[in-house]
C-alpha cells in the first residue's frame, strides 16, 4: 500500500504483478524473482509479444511509440517546450 501527499510516495515498491506480496530483487527491478521472467515481455498492457533488446516494448510501432514519448518527458528540449507553451498563456499577444 502506498500514501502518496504533496507528491511524495511514502511506501515501498512492489512487483509489477497486481497483489504480489514477494519483495523485489532491488529498487530497481520491475518484478519479483518468481515472476523476473516477465522483464521479456511488452511493457504495454495487453501485449504478449516479446520486447526487443535495449527496449521496454516490442517492435509494434504504437507500443514503440508510447515508450519514445515516455522517454522524451526526461529530456530538456521536451520540458522547455512545456515552459514556452504556458508562458504564452500566461502572456497573450493582444494585452
């Protein structure tokens, strides 16, 4: 179970399988050790397929897409954009 306040996560992190109560191998596992076998599948919900080397997902190209939109939220041009797109809100041309 986990409290999250203010954004901050108070808890502790658990298998990527619903109710597993097995503890992770380390922080930065996504399974525990009986379910591991589950890092070579999609990280999509409903995909069966396996994922391709250096990749979260398989060679779908949606399933592709959503983990290069996911990783582009970690880049600076992407939170740049961001900052441009609420400054013109907070400045319109006509004022």
């Amino acid at each position: 179970r986990v409290v999250v306040i203010d954004g901050i996560t108070i808890g502790h992190p658990c298998c990527g399988i619903y109710n597993c109560p097995e503890p992770l191998i380390s922080n930065r596992h996504r399974f525990c050790h009986g379910h591991n076998h589950h890092h070579k599948i999609c990280a999509v919900d409903g995909c069966l397929e396996a994922n391709e080397d250096g990749y979260m997902t398989c060679a779908e190209p949606d399933d592709r897409l959503l983990e290069t939109n996911h990783k582009k939220r970690d880049k600076a041009f992407f939170q740049l954009r961001g900052r441009l797109q609420r400054s013109n809100v907070a400045h319109p041309n006509d004022a």
